[in-house]
C-alpha cells in the first residue's frame, strides 16, 4: 500500500476536527477547564463547535469527576450537549477492569454516531526521567474476540466504529476484521502516538501508520501532550485529520495552559488553514465517514 494512495491522501479535501473533551485520567487540579457535570460537558462541546470542530469524543464522568461507565451518565451528558450544538457525538469504549458488557452498554442503548474502538492489547505506561521512575504502568488488554464482540454491537447499534490504533501491528489488526465483514469502508482510523508502549511520536512514525492503512480509509492524528502541535502539523500536511482537546495535551504553546477545549480548537483550525485547507463542516463529515445516527 502506498502512502500516495487516492483514498489516504488528498490534499484538498477538508480536515475534519475531533475535541476529545475530558478523558478519564486527568482531573482539575491538573487543568480547570475539565467538564465534569453534563451541562460543562455541553458548554465545552459548544466551545468546541463554534471553533470549528465536528466531532466530540466523550468519556463519561459523575458531577464529582470519577470515571463513570453507566448508561445513564452518558445519557445526560448526551442530552446536554445535543441540547446545546449540533456536533456529531463519539462515545470511548475503552476501559480496564470492567466486562465487554460494561463496555459496551451505553453503545447499545444511546446508538451514537461514532463509538471508539481500542485495536490490539499493549503496555501502556508514563515515564519520568527526572525521577527514573514509572508514574504508572499496567498491560491494556484488547483481545480479539472482545474487540470482535464489542464490533458486532456497534454494528447493530448502526454506530461507526473509530479504530484506535497505538502501534503499527493495531493497524494491521483491522485485516482480518474486515475480511470477517466486522468492519465496512469507509473506514475510520485514530492514529495515537506518544503513550510509552505504543509507536513513538515522531513524523516518520506517522507516515508509516498511514501507508498500512486500507484502501477507503479516513485517518486522523492523535498526538498525546507535548507531541501533539507537531503531529497535527504533519497530519494535515499528509492530508489527514486531527483530534484536539483536554484528553490528550492541556497547553496551546509551551506553558499557556489552554482555558477551554476551545483555545485547542480554535489552534487546530488556524493550522489547517494556515496551510492552505479547509475544516469540515458537519455534513462533510457524516457524509465522508457515512454516518447513519444523529
């Protein structure tokens, strides 16, 4: 497969924008900005929207900022932001210690657009130099059956997969994926590099992930902290698409901590004008990945 390829690269199409809004590790003595009740989840997907991006990537969280996996949590963060701006909604799937059923239960029940999928098992760890010391480390298991599992119920839930991918050999993992009929183009693809365990975050890196990936493929680039300008640079000089937001990199520029999901929007955007493309609107962006749910 080639990097040139019709279907990975076109330079002129418009760069879609993903704001990945909280996660689940970070909290607010880190960065004040992270929503943790549904109407902050609303104001920062607003935020997000008018900035320029189409898509939010949502991890539930209670009032109280723990990591929430009911149903009825992301139901109303669901209903605040749909209540507050039309942008496409992206549920994670991505967690440790719960069953696939856990998992998956909210996909089932809410039908999002887009829901995100984890590609392979891997160590996944924070290292500090200065300390010589591991911050945490632990193995995030992704087999293939679960992965399979959690495929058939966003299929039903007519819910388009986003395939997060943290190494070249989750890439490859979609192979056989598609081969069953699990996973039908267009596809989507997250390409996430810096998390310790996965593919280093460097340009040639990124070029790599994309030449593996198949044909009808739509790409966009994850680079996790202070990584990530640099990457959304390549990426939308590659002609790919980008993910922002308080989930990955809290800072706008070296030591200007963002003050909403907003000012990383709003950053995004700038670059991808800034060399010469447009952003997608919405309905570019659900026709391009062929989108069935609101």
């Amino acid at each position: 497969m080639s990097l040139w390829t019709k279907d990975n690269q076109n330079f002129e199409r418009p760069c879609m924008i993903t704001c990945a809004l909280s996660g689940v590790v970070a909290n607010r003595a880190q960065c004040p900005a992270i929503p943790y009740a549904p109407e902050e989840y609303a104001a920062e997907a607003k935020r997000a929207y008018e900035a320029g991006a189409a898509v939010v990537h949502i991890h539930a969280r209670r009032p109280d900022g723990t990591p929430s996996y009911d149903v009825e949590d992301y139901r109303r963060i669901r209903d605040a932001v749909v209540g507050a701006c039309p942008i496409i909604i992206n549920f994670s799937t991505g967690a440790i210690g719960i069953s696939t059923e856990m998992k998956t239960a909210h996909v089932k029940a809410l039908q999002p657009a887009i829901a995100a999928l984890n590609m392979g098992s891997m160590n996944y760890a924070k290292y500090n130099p200065k300390k010589k010391a591991f911050v945490f480390e632990f193995v995030f298991a992704n087999p293939f059956s679960e992965i399979a599992e959690i495929l058939r119920v966003m299929n039903d839930a007519k819910s388009k997969p986003e395939m997060e991918c943290f190494d070249l050999g989750h890439v490859a993992n979609s192979y056989p994926l598609i081969d069953q009929g699990l996973l039908q183009p267009p596809f989507q693809f997250s390409l996430i590099l810096g998390v310790l365990g996965g593919i280093p975050p460097t340009v040639p890196s990124l070029v790599r992930m994309v030449e593996q990936l198949p044909p009808r493929s739509d790409w966009e680039v994850i680079g996790i902290s202070d990584d990530q300008w640099r990457l959304v640079a390549a990426a939308i000089g590659l002609g790919g698409n980008v993910r922002v937001g308080l989930e990955d990199n809290f800072y706008v520029s070296p030591g200007v901590m963002a003050r909403s999901n907003g000012d990383l929007v709003e950053k995004a955007a700038r670059m991808v004008r800034d060399q010469g493309r447009e952003v997608t609107t919405i309905e570019q962006c659900r026709e391009r990945l062929g989108l069935v749910n609101r």
